[in-house]
C-alpha cells in the first residue's frame, strides 16, 4: 500500500512543431489505501493516465510517484502494480489457477506460497472450484473475478482498474460493483478505478478525477463534486439528469451561467420563473418536466404523483436559493 | 498495421532477425544479384573468360524463335491448368457443399493428391499414358483414337496438363468449399423464398460471392503453373517431344545445366524473376485489398 | 441446403464419387501394379485387380534389388533422405520464422520497415528463378551432397513469417500488457504466451512445410549427385530409363506409393488442423 504523486503529468504523441498533447499538466497527491475513480467522457484522457501509472505508456512531462519512489522510468513490473484490464486479458490457454499464479511465478515466489495466495484470493473471490478450469469455460462476470484475483495475489501497493464493468451486462454491473467495494473494504489497497459511467464513479469513489479534454477539472469527494462542481463541465457531467445550465434565467448577470440542478426547482402557483413545457417523462419514481425558459432548455424534477403539466401551457417554477451556482460564461469555471 | 504495444530493445529484435536475415542474404540476395550480372555476361562454356555485352543476351532471348515458343507454351500450359483446375474443383466444392452425410470422406480423399510430389504424379499419369503399355493408352486405341505423347506434342501438352492439374485439385476445392461455406446463408434462403432455383441461386448469388477466392485461385494457380510443374515436366515429357513442352522454368534448368549457355540461363532467370515479381505484386495489390472483409 | 430434393443430394453424392474415382483411380491402379510382377504388367492391358507378387516388389524397390534398366538404388535410403530433409525444413523454418513474425510485430527499432521489405522480397524469389547462381554458391560453400545443402537454402523464405504475422497481429494488445505488468519480459512472453497460442498455426504450416520439403525436386537435382543423397522423389524418376519395357514397373509404382505414403499421413492425421489454418491464415 502506498500514496500516489500526480506532479504537472503531460501526455504528448509525436516530437517537435507536430507533437500532439493529450493530457495537459494533472495534478493529484492520492493518500494511501484511498479508492479513487478517474472519469470523464470518451477520449478525455482517463485511460492514458491510467495506463501512464501502468507503465504501459511513456509519461511526457512531469512526475509520477508511487509511495517514495519516482517511478517514470520504470517497467510495469517495478512498479509494484496490478492492473484489471477491461476486456479481462486472461490467457486463453492456461488455467485459471496458472493465469493467477503467472506473475508470482515470473517472480520466482516459491509454488506453495503461490498455491496459498492463489487459494486465498480464490475463496475471498468465491473462484476455489473454478480453478481448475480455462478461461472460455467461464462467464464474463467470472473472467472478471479471475482478473481480479490475478491483481490481488501480487499483493500490490496500488490496484489499476481499466473500466473493468464495460463489457458486463447491467446486473453484472451492479454485482461486481459491490465485489470491488467489498474487496476494497477487506484489503484496503490504494486503487485507481477508470469508468465513464458517472454513477458508477459517485458509487465507487472515496474521491474522484473528473477528467474533459485532458484536463484535470476537478478532483473530490463525491459530495465536493456534486455540490459544488468546479466547472460546467463538471456540473452537467456528474447527476443525472444533468444540472441547467442558463444564461438567459431572471436575475442572470451577463457573463456568467447560472446553475441549478432539476431537483432544486420546486413549481409555484405563481412567483418564480416563466417555463413553456414541451414534454413531461413519467419515470416511474419521479417525473421530469422539459421545457423553454426565455429560448433555453430546462428540465424540472417533480414528485411521482405530482400533477403533469399539458405540452404548451406555462408553468412556473422557483430555484432555491442556496442551490444556485454561478459560473464564468467564458471561462466555465465557477467563481 | 502496428501493434499498439511494443518492446523496446536496442538489440534483441537484431538477435532474433539474424538466421533469416543471414540465410537470405546468402542465398537469396547474394544469387539473385548474380544472375542479374551474369545476364549481362558472355561466358565461354569453362567460365573462365567473360565480358561485359550488356543487353546482348536478353535480345537474343526474344529474337530466338526457340524461348519465345516456350514462352507461348507456358503461358498455354498454365491458362489450361488455371481454368480446368478451377473449373473442375468449383464443380466439386459445389456439390460437396450440399452434402452433409459422408462429407468427411469426400474431403479426405479428395485432399490425397496434395500430398502426391509432382514427380510422382507425373510418374504416375505417365504410367497409365504411355503407350505401350498404360491403362489409359489402351482404352483411347480401343476407342480409336491413337495416344502417343512421345510423338505428339499435342498429346504431351495434355499429359502434363492432366497430370498438374489432378495434383491442384485438392487446393483449389479447399478453399473454394470455404469460400462457399463462409456465404451467409440467410442470402441464398432469401434468394430461394424469391423464387430462384439452385441453378440461378448459384450464378447470381455464390458465384459473384466467390469471386475474390476464384481470382485468388486464378493467379496461385499461374503461379502454380509456372513453377512448380517442373518436375512433372522432367518425369513424364522432359520438355519434349523436341523442345515443344518445355515450359520457361524447364528451359532455364536445362540451358543452364545440360546445354552449359550460363548467360542465356541467367538471362532467362532474370525474365522470370520479372514475371513472378509483377504476379506477387498483382496478388497483393488487388487480391489482398479484396479479401479484406 | 434449401431444396430438400432427394434427387438433388443423390447427384451430388453422384458427383462426389465421380471426382474421388478420378482423384483416386491412378493410385489404385499404382497400388494393383506394385503387387504384380513386371511381366505381368507389361502385357497390355494390365490386370486391374491385386496381384501375388506384393511382398517381393515392396522388398525389391526398399532394398534395391530389381533389374530394372533405370536406378535400382534402394528406396529405404532415399525415403530416410526425404524424410530428414522435410523435416530439417519444417522444423528450421518454423523457428526461423517465429523468430522473425515477433521481431518484426512486437519490436520498434531502426530500419525495421527495410527487413520487412527485404523478407518480403524474398517471396518473389523461388528458388527455380534463380539455380543457377545459387547453385553456383552451395557449391563453393562445399555444401554439394549433404544435408546442409538440400535444407538450408529452402529455409529462409518468407511464407512462414508472413503466415505467422498475420496471425500475430490478431493477438490482443491486452494479453501482451497483462504479461508486461505480470513482469514477463519479451522473450518469457514468446514461449509463455505467443507461442501456445499459435499451435494452429504452427500445425498448418508443419504440414505445408513437410510436403513442401519432401516433394522438392529441381533443387535436389542440383544439388546432389550421388545415388545416397537422393530424396525418394528424384529417385523414382531416375528409374525411368526411356523406353517404357526396360522398366520394372511394378517397382516404380511401388516406390510411387512408398514416396506418397509419409505425406499422406501426416495431412490425414492433421486435417483438421490443417484445413483451417490453411484457409483462415491464406485468407
């Protein structure tokens, strides 16, 4: 178990006037034994930082440390690493016992201690009559597991996950989810975890990296980030259904976004802001109301049984106050 | 097309490219290159005395009425194996495709002929031609019809057709028999609930399908002809009779080792290399780009 | 297929046995004329059913005992020559070519894309294009009849490595990154992972390589001139003298079968394998 040092990280493909930049200066200080989430959209850079920490790409520019040591130039297997990969990577030909054992065996620890931590991570994974089998015999949830129990048995001082639930099915998701926390409650390894599902990032994270573009928008708690998101970007990425985001609203100074969240919209009978309903979406729990305020979109979160507005008439709706957020219209930063 | 993970090692990759690099040095580049020099060459028949003549040889190559009917001959020889391997394979492949019981047997037998050497298939075919005393030979006089292809080149020509294509049998019906079974079937169902009948099916719908395999097939099967045929040459007809089945690779062996013309042979090497370098090229170029689904 | 005629499938398996019948009928009748005696088959026509004489021929073409006008070298000396050349070359050029495939897919180093070119080159020069400079260096490398000199100028050329780089890139990026972080290094990763996963591959090519390798013709006739050095494939033709009464025929035929015999068996006992690596990895 150890900390983990993002210093001013830069990604850059190519050399010279051509080179293009990918990932634009991260900085991050992970504590030991935190479980952060790295999520963003696709190409936003998350994988490349990962895979950065992994060893399996270069880093351009900046320091990368891992406990104590400045690890740039090291190989993966220096590292004292593993990693989960998304599409499982077990080797077809070996045995799920060989495939957890290899690494442990490249590193020449005796067979009876590689048959005690094989079995041990068999039985926290519930794999132990599994073992015997080859990959293609299993599900997809189990190849997951046999991945995982591959990571664990390297005692490692810090876990990479590369989207690992992607390729399972929803139920599976949710399941293995559980899995991890639970591993992670019993082990208590430093983890870095890549996803660009956000709610599976509001689950998972002790704290988390938002990541757009390559850039670093924001890195903490779930709470920070839905709360207070550091950034348009961050504030429509993170809940669902996204926040407003209104330039347009009463009260709206120019230059900046006003932001608040569908849920923090209650509907009046009369005060408060002027929306034309276009839709209304009956979910079930709850109802979503779509509509026009002054040419822009906002959506309005009501109760299940609350009364559904006919497309066309106006409604009226209050923000509360201490919801509100405000942003730079140029910048998209909050101020 | 580049793996996206690579090892990096200043001298390892050198390491493991040194035996073949080596070997084809010495026995690929190092020849080739002389063969081109020595086309350019005039050697006495004890090679010790050469000069330079430039394109001499290769004019004299295609002035002498003697290359360019090889040359007619193979390129003949290999337009008949090409067409009639083909032709009778595709025949084979269809049909087998429609079975199902007893399929494995088929297969089996019919793949024998790949593991036959071309010297023993021109042995053998020999033996059930030759006139005096074959099988076949016999049956064509019983018919009237008198079989001699130590006297006939036409007769000849077919011997070593009949004998090089029996042996291209197995490979051709391979991958046409894959070739039909990779053609989804949802296509040629969707054909028959339209009305076409297998006759139809099979010129509208599997033979166009087929095509990238079948000129695949086409240029393996020049190439085949070309080359490989050597040796059912020199079993059964060693060029004759005359000179009238002596196929290009035939006439490049036997000036350069029987008649002793070092610089006409490499001449005629070199003419080779050109031919098979332009059919690689063509098999690449439009073959590989369009077996690419 | 769709129709479910019962005519339809009665014609094709009509077809079928048609074209084994050909397939097939110069072997049968090469089988029926090794079992007879040579006088026998003189006499035109010749039976077409098996004679008495099997063990006498098969011992006279194995050991060399006919009175033939052609060659009468024994059979059992040049199936051993085939035998160990084809091998020689399978195994060689699989390795060769394994060797290469993964320098060339898995490596970043300089003049890479010219190796490449060059290996690539190499599947335009067949042999038959150029014998007569090659020759020209076996000879003065003294590798005139011997093993070294049927086998090693065949075992370089590029259809291994092509097969075995196709097959190579289609392996996952993630298996390779999965080793590396496993702590394998290249060559661990080679024979630990790429190489078990290649085995279809290298089945497929085992068997092309070995019919490649025994059914060699014009090279050896080069390169060898002494009757021991024969592979069985030259020596079948040597038996022929011209003149087709000089002939022991029945030896020939027996020697025929003799020479398809180790071939046979090894793409019978492959097909399965074989078939598939074929197709897929031409294609």
């Amino acid at each position: 178990m150890a900390s983990l040092s993002f210093r001013n990280i830069i990604k850059r493909y190519g050399h010279g006037p051509k080179a293009n930049q990918v990932i634009h200066g991260v900085n991050a200080e992970v504590k030991d034994g935190e479980f952060i989430v790295i999520v963003g959209p696709s190409g936003c850079g998350k994988s490349t930082l990962l895979r950065m920490v992994a060893g399996l790409e270069e880093i351009s520019g900046g320091e990368l440390r891992i406990g104590d040591r400045v690890v740039n130039n090291l190989e993966p297997a220096q590292r004292d690493i593993a990693m989960v990969f998304q599409n499982y990577a077990l080797y077809p030909h070996m045995t799920n016992f060989e495939n957890m054992a290899y690494g442990l065996k490249i590193a020449k620890v005796p067979k009876d201690e590689i048959q005690r931590r094989v079995d041990k991570a068999a039985k926290i994974l519930e794999l132990s009559h599994l073992l015997e089998r080859k990959p293609r015999e299993l599900s997809g949830g189990q190849r997951q597991r046999v991945a995982m129990g591959r990571a664990i048995v390297r005692q490692p001082q810090v876990f990479l996950f590369d989207e690992p639930l992607s390729n399972l099915d929803a139920k599976l998701r949710a399941q293995t989810r559980l899995e991890i926390q639970k591993l992670h409650r019993e082990l208590g390894i430093t983890s870095l975890f890549v996803t660009h599902d956000q709610v599976e990032a509001m689950t998972l994270a002790q704290r988390m990296i938002v990541m757009n573009a390559g850039n670093m928008e924001q890195f903490g708690t779930p709470e920070e980030v839905y709360h207070t998101p550091a950034s348009t970007f961050v504030a429509s990425f993170i809940g669902s259904p996204p926040m407003n985001l209104l330039k347009n609203a009463p009260g709206v100074q120019a230059g900046t976004i006003l932001g608040i969240r569908p849920e923090h919209l209650d509907v009046t009978t009369g005060d408060g802001w002027a929306v034309t309903v276009e839709t209304v979406e009956l979910l079930g729990a709850e109802r979503l109301i779509y509509g026009r305020i002054h040419g822009e979109q906002i959506i309005v979160r009501v109760e299940e049984g609350a009364h559904a507005p006919a497309p066309d008439t106006v409604i009226h709706v209050q923000p509360r106050g201490d919801r509100l957020h405000s942003f730079n219209a140029e910048t998209g930063k909050r101020m | 097309m580049e793996k996206r993970v690579l090892f990096r090692s200043a001298w390892l990759p050198w390491v493991l490219l040194a035996p073949q690099l080596a070997i084809i040095s010495i026995f690929f580049f190092w020849p080739a290159g002389q063969a081109l020099v020595q086309s350019f060459q005039m050697q006495d028949s004890f090679g010790f005395s050469k000069e330079w003549v430039g394109f001499d040889n290769f004019r004299d190559l295609f002035q002498d009425p003697g290359y360019l009917a090889s040359f007619k001959t193979t390129a003949f020889f290999s337009i008949l194996v090409a067409v009639s391997g083909i032709t009778l394979s595709l025949i084979l492949a269809i049909f087998a495709d429609r079975i199902i019981k007893g399929a494995m047997v088929y297969k089996t037998a019919l793949l024998l002929p790949y593991a036959v050497a071309p010297a023993v298939a021109g042995v053998l075919w020999m033996f059930m031609f030759s006139p005096s005393l074959g099988v076949v030979a016999y049956m064509l006089r019983q018919a009237g019809f008198d079989w001699n292809h130590m006297l006939n080149s036409d007769h000849a020509m077919a011997l070593i057709v009949i004998a090089a294509v029996w042996k291209q049998i197995s490979y051709n019906f391979l991958f046409f028999l894959a070739g039909l079974q990779s053609i989804p079937k949802s296509l040629i169902e969707a054909a028959a609930i339209d009305g076409a009948g297998p006759w139809r099916r099979f010129w509208s719908i599997q033979f166009p399908l087929l095509s990238p395999t079948t000129f695949f097939l086409l240029v393996i099967n020049v190439v085949y002809a070309f080359f490989d045929t050597f040796a059912i040459v020199d079993a059964t007809t060693q060029g004759g009779p005359g000179r009238d089945t002596a196929i290009l690779v035939y006439k490049v062996y036997h000036d350069g080792f029987k008649a002793m013309d070092m610089g006409g042979s490499a001449a005629q090497s070199v003419v080779l290399m050109v031919i098979v370098v332009v059919l690689t090229v063509i098999q690449f170029r439009y073959v590989e780009k369009k077996v690419q689904y | 297929m769709v129709e479910r005629s019962p005519y339809l499938t009665a014609f094709s398996h009509l077809i079928m046995v048609l074209g084994v019948i050909i397939v097939g009928f110069p072997l049968y009748l090469a089988f029926v004329a090794s079992t007879h005696t040579a006088q026998d088959i003189v006499q035109v026509p010749m039976p077409m059913v098996p004679g008495s004489n099997f063990w006498q021929t098969y011992h006279d073409a194995l050991f060399g005992g006919g009175t033939g006008a052609g060659s009468t070298a024994p059979v059992a000396r040049m199936m051993w020559v085939s035998f160990v050349t084809a091998i020689v070359i399978t195994v060689g050029k699989i390795a060769i070519s394994l060797l290469s495939a993964f320098a060339i897919v898995y490596f970043r180093f300089p003049f890479k894309g010219i190796c490449f070119w060059l290996i690539f080159i190499t599947l335009m020069l067949p042999v038959e294009v150029r014998i007569g400079p090659t020759y020209q260096v076996v000879s003065d490398l003294g590798m005139l009849n011997s093993y070294a000199g049927l086998t090693v100028p065949l075992i370089a050329s590029a259809t291994a490595t092509f097969l075995f780089r196709q097959f190579f890139l289609t392996v996952p990026d993630e298996l390779v990154e999965a080793a590396r972080v496993d702590g394998a290094g290249p060559m661990r990763f080679f024979k630990d992972i790429l190489v078990p996963l290649s085995r279809t591959s290298i089945a497929a090519l085992f068997v092309i390589q070995f019919i490649y390798g025994w059914n060699q013709y014009l090279w050896p006739l080069l390169v060898t001139t002494s009757e021991d050095m024969y592979p069985v494939v030259i020596g079948i033709k040597r038996m022929l003298a011209g003149g087709d009464a000089g002939n022991e025929w029945n030896i020939v035929m027996a020697t025929a079968l003799l020479a398809m015999l180790p071939p046979a068996v090894v793409v019978v006992l492959m097909q399965r394998w074989f078939v598939k690596g074929l197709v897929d990895t031409e294609k």
